[in-house]
C-alpha cells in the first residue's frame, strides 16, 4: 500500500490568497474580497474559504470580524516593513517547495533539518535571513549515489540521449492535414474533457461519474455540483462551458494559450527563434495573472530584468513540473517527421522556465507529437519521443517503466496503482507523474480516441493537460476521422484565448496556419540545421 500526503483544499486556498495578499501588496488594514466573490474567483464553495481565512488568522496574516468580512492584520509588520513582510512569506513558501525539489534532484540536503529551520525563520526570522538560507540549500552539493545524469545545455542533452529512433522528414500534402487537424482538436477535447475535474483524485473521479450513472467516462462531464463527492473539492470555476449540453466553443485554457501563442512566436520569429524572444512573446501577449507555479516565477524573473537560463532558476522551485510539458505540441506539429527538430524546438522554450526533467517533458511530447504525423505506430511514437531525452533521466526511467508495465498489467487501473507506488509522492501538478497517466492512458486506450482520453482523465491529477496531451498524440497518429464528431461539434469551429488582442480564433484559421509553418522553406532549412 502507499500513502499520498497533499495539502488539503483550504491550505492550498489560504496559500492562493496569501499569494494574492503578497503579490498586489495590500496594505494593513485594507480589506479582502468578500467570501462570495473569493469563492467564485478561486472556484471554491464557502465552506471552503471560510476555513482558508481561518488558516491566514492563525498566521496573523488576517483579521475577520463578524459583519465586516476579513481584512490585513495591522500588525503584520511587527518585524519589519509591511513590504518586507510580504516578501518574507512569499520566500518562505517557495523556500519549502526549494527543499522538495533539490531532494528530487539528489542534492545533499536533509529536509526534516531544513524544514525546522524555515520554521524558525517564520517566526523570528528577518528577510535576509531568509534569503541566506535560500542561497545556502541551493549550494547544496549532489550525492555521490544519485544515479541518474540531468544536463540543462543542450549539447549535454543530446549526448545522453538516444537518437536510435529515425523517422523520414514528412512531405505529405495529403494526409498531413487531417492529422494536423485531429492533433489541434484532439488537444481541444483532451482539455474540455478534464476541466471540470482538475486536480481531483481518480476516487473522486469515479464517484463523481457512478453518482451521475457516467462510469466510466465516454463524453464529457455533465454539470452537477450536488454531485461532488466531497466538501473539500469543487468542479473548475470553468466547469460549467465545459460540461455536456453546455460547450458552444472550445473555452479558454493555458494548454490552449501556449499552442496558439508559440505558433504567433514561430510566424514571427521562425524556426530560429531565441529563449529571449519566447520571454518577449510572454510579456507581449499573456496575462500574468493566468500563467502558473514555474511560468509565474519565470515571468516575475523577467519583470525583473533577469535572462534566461536564470529566468527558470531564481526563486523557482517549480521548474520540473508539467507547465513545459503543455507547451509543446506546436512544436511537433511544424516538424512532422523530424522529432529532432522538434525537440530542439521544445528545449528553446522550456528553458525559459524549467530545468532537467522540466525540459525533457516538452521535449519528449513535442518529438512524440512529430514522430506520430509520419507514422501509423505509437509504440515507434513513443520511442522517438524517448529517444530524444537522456537516458539516465527520471523521465527516460518513467517512460521505460510504464512501458514495461504496460506489458505486465491486464488494466489500465493496476497500471495506475503501480505507478501511483512509484511516482504518487511527486506534486499532483508535477511532470513525472502526469506523464506516466498520459502515456498509460496511451497504451491502454487500444488507438480508441474516446477511451484514450477519457482513460487520461480518470487517472486524476492534472486532467485537463493530460486529456489534452493525449487528445494531441492520439489525434497526430490517426488523423481526425479517427474523433467522434460528437466530440467537437459543439466547438463550432472556434477556440477562445485569454492573448491579448486574440480573444476567439477560428479552428481552421489555426490549422492553415500550422499547414504553412510545417511546409515551409524556413522549416526544412532549420531541418538540415
């Protein structure tokens, strides 16, 4: 048996809120929303923000008083600047991320010792204090035992890569379009599919769908809140343009926002485009307040005038967690056949924001993605997508594991648990561990669209990205006849963003573009590059 230890819903309410608190820089005194207007904005019932507030009371971040709602305590900087305050919490809080993942990265470093010393700090500790103790963990040396070999360069990568996998670069005006168009929708449904559900555990999945007679999944979630299995979840605050009868579009998404915005960076920068400008497409185009964990930090570090590789290092202790991963599907679709190309396309991306197996994540799906456009095999897809990461990686022993047991595993549900054992103590939002669903649901959804992604969905954890990253691959290897129309009809052909000045843009408008960058001059230029 194992045991999975996650922040319950309010805690990670309370740190939303304190993160807000922090990062608009409210003043003693100044109130909060009301509780109705957190619950709407954070997608939560009452009960749930009630019990965050209470939370931040107890730290003394937060007054309520009954008929006035909860406002800043007056005396949050006791110990300081109120400024110097907020920028004490909300080192500390990353600080504790830091720890987890400089333990994953085999870096000599006790973390119980460490935790106590944080712990210290949040109670007496000045702001420098604290950045002393951030600057000395991340000088923390590596274990001489730790067995896995990570670079960050990309020189360093394709050494320890594989490269055994060989695919012909893809020239096929005649089938290319309708795989194209099944990768664009089948990411579309993938998405809308595991909205409504995000972050929630396979158990709740499950009770959610036997209470509404839908188990298992095979088409969207329908909208039903007094269903919800339990009081500490909700559906997205989303949920209900996503759910059955309710889809006129396919609504707006950062799995979505990232496609259309790295295709914008392609047209206008090429396939030679630099990290640099990946970072001036973000601060261009994209909303700070709807990216996430390592793109928030990396977008702050930008904000701040820092460059890449340091934009995915400083004060990110997200850097390995899934935001990458859904970055990379334009990146396979401009290089069909050429998984190469679309992996080193991938890395220039990721690197603004992640390291190691933050980056082999883009770069495995984005080759994955190419390599299933020339080919009629996803077990070819998938060992071309590995063949491009290192091979004494996490993410090459994940890969390998799941094909493995793929192998041993009758279901798809035994397959879950064994990597559950393995994987289950990594973030729900990290990369490891959602890639593993995706590629479960892959190899257990027998080249059936629906059953694929609503495998990847009922798996739980990031649900949206892994519906969505299935829905692309599956969608790349057999073309867009192989999706029930009932599945994206009701998109009426048009996507919404939240990218300045794109607000709505039609499908086919989308997939024309695509068309142009994957047979262009410039991108068999950049293949023999």
């Amino acid at each position: 048996m194992y045991e999975i230890i996650r922040p319950t819903l309010p805690v990670l309410v309370a740190e939303e809120i304190r993160r807000t608190i922090i990062q608009q820089n409210l003043k003693p005194g100044e109130k909060l929303p009301a509780e109705s207007e957190l619950a709407k904005n954070l997608g939560v019932g009452r009960p749930t923000i009630r019990e965050a507030l209470r939370i931040l009371e107890g730290e003394k971040l937060v007054r309520i008083k009954f008929g006035h709602g909860a406002s800043v305590m007056a005396n949050t900087a006791a110990n300081g600047s109120i400024s110097d305050y907020y920028q004490r919490e909300g080192l500390l809080e990353l600080l504790g991320y830091e720890i987890d993942q400089l333990v994953q990265e085999g870096r000599q470093l006790d973390p119980a010792q460490t935790k106590d010393r944080i712990q210290q700090l949040r109670t007496g500790g000045s702001l420098g204090d604290i950045q002393s103790l951030y600057g000395e963990i991340e000088k923390s040396l590596q274990k001489d035992d730790f067995p896995y070999v990570e670079p960050d360069a990309m020189d360093e990568i394709q050494k320890e890569a594989s490269h055994t996998a060989r695919f012909t670069d893809a020239n096929d005006r005649k089938n290319l379009p309708s795989r194209l168009r099944g990768a664009l929708i089948g990411r579309c449904v993938g998405c809308i599919l595991g909205k409504p559900v995000e972050g929630w555990s396979k158990d709740n999945i499950e009770k959610y769908l036997q209470a509404s007679d839908r188990y298992p999944l095979k088409k969207y979630f329908p909208y039903s809140p007094a269903k919800v299995p339990s009081k500490d979840i909700t559906l997205h605050r989303s949920a209900l343009e996503c759910t059955d009868g309710n889809i006129q579009y396919a609504p707006r998404d950062d799995d979505i926002d990232y496609l259309i915005l790295n295709l914008g960076l392609l047209e206008r920068h090429g396939f030679r485009f630099t990290t640099e400008q990946v970072g001036e497409e973000w601060l261009r185009y994209m909303p700070y307040e709807l990216v996430y964990t390592a793109e928030r930090q990396a977008y702050s570090n930008l904000v701040k005038g820092l460059r890449p590789p340091i934009t995915a290092t400083y004060h990110n202790p997200f850097r390995e967690w899934i935001g990458a991963q859904i970055r990379a599907d334009v990146f396979g679709y401009v290089a069909p056949g050429n998984p190469a190309l679309a992996a080193s396309l991938a890395f220039r991306d990721a690197r603004l924001s992640h390291t190691k197996n933050g980056l082999y994540g883009e770069m495995f799906v984005a080759a994955c993605i190419a390599a299933a456009l020339a080919s009629t095999n996803l077990t070819d897809a998938i060992e071309a997508g590995l063949a491009q990461v290192p091979q004494r990686s996490r993410l090459a022993e994940t890969v390998r594991d799941v094909l493995a047991w793929s192998k041993k595993e009758k279901s798809w549900e035994r397959a879950w648990q064994r990597v559950m054992e393995k994987y289950g103590h990594l973030n729900p939002i990290h990369t490891l561990n959602n890639l593993a669903f995706v590629l479960l649901a892959l190899l257990y959804g027998e080249s059936d669209f629906r059953n694929t992604v609503a495998i990847a969905v009922m798996c739980g954890l990031d649900t949206d990205c892994n519906g969505a990253t299935a829905g692309s691959i599956l969608g790349s290897l057999l073309g867009i006849e192989a999706i029930p129309k009932e599945l994206y009809e009701p998109f009426h052909g048009r996507v919404r963003s939240a990218l300045s000045g794109q607000s709505e843009l039609s499908l086919d408008e989308i997939i024309a573009r695509i068309m142009k960058l994957a047979f262009s001059e410039k991108r068999f230029e950049a293949a023999k590059q």
